[in-house]
C-alpha cells in the first residue's frame, strides 16, 4: 500500500508538471501555424498535402503486409500530422490524436486551414480506453512521449494497439529534456545505452528494451548528426494487461473526470 501511495503521488507531479506546461506547447503551435512552419515551410505545405507519400524510411514496416488500406495511429501528432498520407499509391487510414487536440482545431480554424488528418482529442496515456487492441498496422510517434506524464505506459499501450508482427516507432531526439533543461513539457529523456533504450529524468530510470524483452523485437538507430533515435519495435505477442490499481486507474477513470 505504501508503495502505491508513493507511485501514486509520483504521478501525480508529473501529471501536475505536465499541465502547467501544456500552455506553452499550445503558444508553439499556435505560432507555428501562424508563420506557416517558423522557418520550416516545405515542412508545413506537406504536412497539409493530402497526397504526399509516407516518408520512404517508414516503408520497410509495412512491405511486408499484404495490399489494402493500411491502419495507422500517430501518437501525439500536433496540430498536422507528419506522417505522408499514400503509401503504394493509396491512401493511408491515419488515426491522429493529441491531448491538446481541441486548441488545435481552434488554430487551424482561426487560420482558414483544413488539416488532411484532423487531429482528435486523446491522452497517449488513455489510448486502450479509446482504440481496441490489436488493430493497427503500425503505430507512431514522432518527438511526442518525451512530452507526456507516463511514456512507459504509452509505449505499452502502442504496443497492445498494434497488430502482431506489426511495428510501432518511435523517433525522438536524443536527451531532449535535458538539453530544454526540463522547461516546458519537457520530464523526460530518451537514449540508448549499451544498445539497450532507456528513459530517464534526474530521479529515475527505466530500461525499456529489458522490460519488453519478451514482447517485442528492439532495433535502435542513432543519427547522431540530428541527434535523432528510431526506435523500431516489431510486436511478437500480446502484452498482458496490468491490473487495475491506485496507480494504473480502471479503463475509462480519467476520460469520466474530463467529461
Ligand atoms: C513537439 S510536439 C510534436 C508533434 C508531432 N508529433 C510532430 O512531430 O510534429 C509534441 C506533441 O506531444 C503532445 N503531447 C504532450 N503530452 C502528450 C501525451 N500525454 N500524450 C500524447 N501526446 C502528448 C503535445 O500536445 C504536442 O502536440
């Protein structure tokens, strides 16, 4: 019981933290918006380019599956969504979501702007309460779990989402809380050490690769020029549901709090 308790407040904190600094990502985005891209233009018009194709990096994860409309979820996607939206000539069925999805639709409104994927409103942290297991062919996300509460647990649940032998990936620079020095939404780091990935803060550290070992086959690539981690995690089996907890509240709790 002690235990829990102290989990339990440990979350909290990072969940208090994280929303004092929800309203300095939403300044971001909405400056982003507002200057097409703060510098990065071709980055803003393929974003709002309903037939660019999916990043050709990407492709190794799906070439295997047979044809068909392609399931995927962007985790944490901002306000449009970076995947390309056709891969083998058709369209992606892409599923974006962000906690702060609602402001965003205010942003791209205010703007005169049509999102290609439009962003819905959810907390990577809550995605079994939305989506079912099993049933997406990949999922993503791009310099997004760095920014939440839990990421273990968004990692978990990507995984849960996805299909068997299907890929989740993750691309996050390298350290990022560090070098923003914890500003902002900014609790936590990713890196690789001894080829293995870890996150970690100043307080703790969890071995991800030796915690999923069983359930999922871990390749890391490292770009050191950007700084730049891809982490491809190919799903072998199922991931077992934790059971519900002081610290892992029953599915469903927090969504009932925000309605
Ligand atoms: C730097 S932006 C990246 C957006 C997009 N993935 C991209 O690469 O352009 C970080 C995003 O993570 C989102 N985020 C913050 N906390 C999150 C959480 N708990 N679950 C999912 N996304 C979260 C933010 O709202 C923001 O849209």
């Amino acid at each position: 019981m002690k235990k829990n308790l102290t989990h339990t407040l440990t979350e909290l904190n990072y969940k208090q933290k994280w929303t004092e600094g929800l309203s300095h990502e939403i300044e971001f985005w909405h400056d982003w918006i507002h200057t097409q891209g703060q510098g990065f233009g071709e980055d803003f018009r393929n974003r709002l380019d309903p037939q660019k194709p999916l990043q050709e990096h990407i492709w190794p994860l799906l070439d295997h599956l047979p044809s068909g409309r392609l399931r995927v979820l962007d985790v944490g996607a901002g306000p449009l969504t970076a995947l390309g939206k056709i891969y083998r000539s058709q369209p992606l069925d892409i599923v974006a979501v962000d906690p702060l999805a609602d402001y965003y639709d205010q942003i791209l409104r205010e703007a005169q702007l049509e999102a290609p994927v439009r962003t819905t409103w959810c907390h990577g942290e809550l995605l079994e309460d939305r989506f079912e297991p099993s049933t997406f062919d990949l999922v993503f996300s791009q310099n997004a779990l760095d920014h939440s509460y839990d990421p273990y647990r968004i990692i978990k649940s990507m995984i849960r989402l996805t299909k068997v032998d299907h890929f989740v990936l993750l691309e996050h620079r390298q350290n990022e809380a560090e070098r923003a020095q914890y500003q902002g939404l900014h609790q936590w780091n990713f890196a690789v050490e001894q080829g293995d990935f870890v996150i970690w803060n100043p307080t703790s550290k969890l071995n991800v690769s030796k915690e999923l070992l069983p359930y999922v086959d871990i390749q890391i690539r490292f770009i050191a020029e950007v700084n730049w981690l891809n982490i491809q995690m190919k799903k072998l089996k199922d991931l077992p549901f934790e059971s519900d907890s002081i610290s892992s509240p029953k599915r469903g709790f927090w969504t009932k709090l925000r309605n």
